[in-house]
C-alpha cells in the first residue's frame, strides 16, 4: 500500500487514475490495425499501463503477472513498455509534468542536488564491478533533483564509472522545463554535490555555464552541505521504493532505463496532484 497524502492509504497504487491517463494518452503511439485479417483486436494500452505499472511496484517477474487482473500477459505490458520507450512516451510524460509542477510553483530550479546509487546484478549491458564496493558487479542510478527533491534527470551507467565523470552527462541530461512565459528552464542556479563529484574540470564547467558549485573536498568530512544535499537521497529512496528499481533484473538496460523514467513521472505526480484540487 502506498499513502496517497490525504490521510488515507491506496492499496492499488498501479491502477492508473483519470488525470494522469488523460495526460499519458495524447502521448502514446496509434497503433495501425490491418484492414484484411486484422487478427485478435489488441489490448486496451490503459490496462496495459496498469499490468506494468504493478510489475513495477511489486518487482514480480513480467510472467508472474495474474491473469485475473485483466491486464493482459507480461509479454504484451513488456512489449508496450519496449515500445513506448523507443517512441519516447516517457521522456514526453516527464517533461510534461515538469513544466506543470513549474507553472505551479511546485518546481524549485534555485539549486539542484545531483548523487547516485547502486543497484546491483552481474551480467547484464551498463554493469560493471564496483571500485568501492569490493568489486561487487552492478549498475548505478544517478539522479538529479530540484531543491524540493523532485526528479528532472535519472540516468543509467556501469557501476565502475567514476561520480567525478559523469557531473556533465547529469547537466546534458536535463531537460528544458516549459510551464511559464518566456524561456525554457534548463540550468539550476546551484550545483550540490557529495565529494566524489570533486574535480578541478566539474568546478571550471560548472563556472563556464554560470552555475555556483557547492562540492564537498574529497575526503572532507562534516562539509555542512547535508542540509541541503538530503532532498537527493530522500529522491533516490522515492525511486527505490518502487521494487522493481531495488535490484536490477532486465538484461535490456533500455527496459530498466524505461522502468526509471516512469518513476520518476509517477514522483512528479504525486507531487502535482495536491495543487490540482
């Protein structure tokens, strides 16, 4: 069960509700249904959604999925997830509700808060032994948040690529957010990170693109920057609380990298659906 914020817990937290389809709908691909021999009319995409949205929350195998549900089999959600990623539907519903949060004055673009963790599993594309956790093999998600916590970029790496690498993939990753007159928001006004990220070139990039960095010295401890750097592990706990996230079972990393992007939308939501009433 998950708390819905109005003093009560949902205990079908993948059922897709109305405003949130009414946004994913104008997003998703129509799909062509043969004139001759059109075969077996296709599966409703809204219970689609929610046959994916649970292997999402309960983490269970995609041919685990009950069949009494009504969603369909786990490889028609699979195919649809595959799809939809590849069509960009997730991306699209991200920065959807990016600029919605913004137009809300939901979104805090003063500072943004950038860390990683790991999520671990051998065998798979993006993994790689880990060079602090005794040569444990994984992937790592590493996200960046605004200063209320909330997801404007995940992205999805070996867990052998070193923090200090990846400040500037983190800065590409961002989108511009829509949602109030003039130009789209793209860059924070402040950069905080933990000291892995500590490097003379993420300091000198960062000052190139105008953006104040506050990164921990390597090996500093009490750097003062924990009260403002807890919203990106409280952002992280968010997406791992999603089971699927907690450990990574897809061979494909854009399946995974998909799962990602759809959490991160669903936080979004959740953050959004209190200024909606």
């Amino acid at each position: 069960m998950r708390w819905s914020g109005v003093g009560k817990c949902d205990p079908q937290p993948w059922v897709v509700d109305d405003g949130l389809w009414a946004r994913i709908a104008p997003l998703l691909p129509v799909r062509q249904r043969r004139y001759r021999y059109p075969g077996r009319k296709a599966m409703d995409d809204r219970q689609v959604l929610c046959g994916i949205l649970f292997v999402l929350y309960t983490g269970i195998r995609w041919e685990w999925l009950p069949a009494e549900l009504g969603y369909g089999s786990g490889m028609t959600c699979w195919r649809r997830l595959r799809d939809w990623n590849e069509a960009g539907v997730w991306q699209s519903l991200h920065e959807l509700l990016l600029a919605e949060l913004r137009a809300a004055d939901r979104l805090d673009l003063s500072r943004a808060v950038i860390d990683s963790s790991r999520s671990g599993h051998e065998g798979r594309p993006k993994t790689g032994r880990s060079p602090v956790d005794r040569g444990r093999p994984g992937s790592k998600h590493r996200v960046i948040c605004d200063a209320n916590g909330v997801p404007l970029a995940v992205r999805l790496t070996g867990g052998n690529f070193n923090d200090m690498r990846e400040l500037a993939p983190m800065l590409e990753a961002l989108p511009p957010i829509r949602g109030k007159v003039g130009r789209p928001a793209s860059l924070p006004s402040e950069v905080y990170a933990d000291g892995g990220y500590d490097s003379r070139a993420n300091r000198a990039l960062l000052r190139a693109r105008k953006i104040r960095h506050r990164i921990a010295r390597r090996n500093q401890h009490n750097s003062g920057l924990g009260t403002k750097r807890w919203v990106v592990e409280q952002t992280i706990a968010l997406l791992h609380w999603f089971r699927r996230l907690r450990i990574r079972w897809e061979i494909r990393d854009d399946i995974h990298e998909a799962f990602l992007k759809l959490a991160c939308s669903l936080i979004c939501w959740r953050r959004l659906r209190p200024a909606l009433r």
